[in-house]
C-alpha cells in the first residue's frame, strides 16, 4: 500500500458544510459522514488539524446582524465556531476517535485555551486538534484562522474542503465551459483574480509558502484521495 503523501495537515471546514441540505444548523447524517471521512484519514497516520467555520450558525456579516457594531457580530461568528467544534469533536468521540477542542477566545468552562506547544504535543500523540474561535479577532475569518494555525503547527498543506470539486476557470454553476485546474500557482491564481480563500488568508499562506488543496467535502473519499496525493481537486502552490 502507498503510503500518505502529508506527515500533518490542516483541514478548513466551512460551518456551511456541516448543514447538509439543512436552511441551517448542524446535519447528523452530514457530520457523522465528515466524521468518518477524517477518522479514515487519521488512521493512516496522518496527523489532523481542523479549524471549523460558522457560517451555518451566525456570520458576522449577514443580513441578520445588519446594524450590528461589526466587531461584536464578529465575537458572535466565532462563538458560532465554538458550537460547531464542540459537535464535531463530540461526533468523533462518538466514533472512537480522540480529539481536543482549543478556543482563541478563553471560555475555561467550555474548552481548553489555544496553547501552541500543547496542540504539537496533542498532534504528536495522534489526537485530532480542533481549533475554534478562528483567530480570536473579529473581521477575520476560519479561512485566516486555517492560513494561521496551519502555519503555527508547520502543517504541510491547508485542506480547504468546499461544496466545489476545485478552482474553476470560472463558476463552474454559471459557465458550463469553465475547466477545473489540477495545479495552479499562488501568482497565477492572483492574476487570472481566482478567489481560492480570503484575500489574507491567501496572502499567508503565499508569504509561509504554505500550500493549499482545495475540494470537494461532498464527493465521497475525496479527503482520503487528497491525503494520498491523488489528482483530486486544485492545488495551489509556489
Ligand atoms: N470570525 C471572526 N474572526 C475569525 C474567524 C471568524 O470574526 O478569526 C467570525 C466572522 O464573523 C465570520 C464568522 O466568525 O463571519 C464565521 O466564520 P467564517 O465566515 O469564516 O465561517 P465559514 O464561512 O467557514 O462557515
């Protein structure tokens, strides 16, 4: 057997991922399908990092915090990451996989400060670390927050997981002639004005020289295709 083509990696979830066909919310049938896909991963070895969105709980900028002071919308955002990390990491207790929940914003009661050496030290005894709270600070976003992390614990790559298969020569939803790209670089994405994450999570991982693989959360054993360095989704690189 071949064997996995990462040591560690971060993997971003959208909180919108976790919704399934759902207006909202966490999806059981969605989780614990996401939860299997990351344990068929963990055990080949690899060590797991996850940052989780929000999105399907509370974003700061949607229309429903319209006249909201932005930062406290924000703090919202990221209490919204705490939920859906605290069901993720339950959905992999459940499964029989370790994990532990670390917050950039301190709530003791709830889950254990962010604490770099103590993540490598999680990461080095194959438990699965879940980052919540993004960064921490308001009018960013988990995309930053992934570029963060992942750049903090020396990941190989950052696995941002999506509803698309990839990045698109356009959107692949409006342009049927869009073409998705199996390689691109961080300069060429920029010029031809692909959108691959955030403006500043991009910039990160450009600056860390960090690599970004983007694809499909829906596509059943894409994560497992990824890890082992199969042609699946897009890879963003130097
Ligand atoms: N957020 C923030 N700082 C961070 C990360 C997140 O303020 O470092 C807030 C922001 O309001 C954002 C929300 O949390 O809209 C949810 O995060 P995000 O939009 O990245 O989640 P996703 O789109 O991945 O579900």
């Amino acid at each position: 057997m071949t064997s996995p083509a990462y040591k560690r990696v971060l993997l971003k979830l959208s909180g919108e991922a976790l919704m399934g066909d759902d207006p909202y919310g966490i999806n059981r049938a969605t989780i614990e399908r996401m939860v299997a896909d990351v344990s068929e991963v963990a055990k080949l070895g690899v060590e797991l990092a996850i940052v989780i969105g929000g999105g399907n709980i509370f974003r700061g900028v949607a229309p429903g915090a319209q006249g909201m002071d932005r930062a406290t919308a924000d703090y919202m955002g990221m209490l919204a990451t705490v939920m859906n990390s605290l069901a993720l990491a339950d959905a992999m207790r459940q499964a029989g996989i370790t994990a532990r929940v670390m917050s950039a914003i301190a709530i003791e009661q709830v889950v254990e400060p962010y604490v770099r050496p103590k993540a490598l030290q999680y990461l080095e005894e194959g438990k699965i670390v879940v980052f919540a709270a993004g960064t921490g600070n308001p009018f960013f976003t988990t995309d930053t927050a992934a570029a963060l992390r992942g750049s903090e614990i020396g990941a190989q790559i950052v696995l941002k997981a999506t509803k698309v298969d990839g990045v698109y020569s356009a959107d692949p939803n409006k342009d049927p002639d869009a073409t998705r790209y199996s390689t691109i670089t961080f300069d060429e994405a920029i010029s031809k004005h692909l959108q691959v994450m955030d403006a500043t999570a991009f910039a990160l991982c450009r600056d860390q020289k960090l690599p970004i693989k983007v694809f499909s959360i829906v596509k059943p054993g894409a994560l497992k295709r990824v890890i082992m360095g199969e042609d699946e989704g897009t890879l963003v690189h130097v």
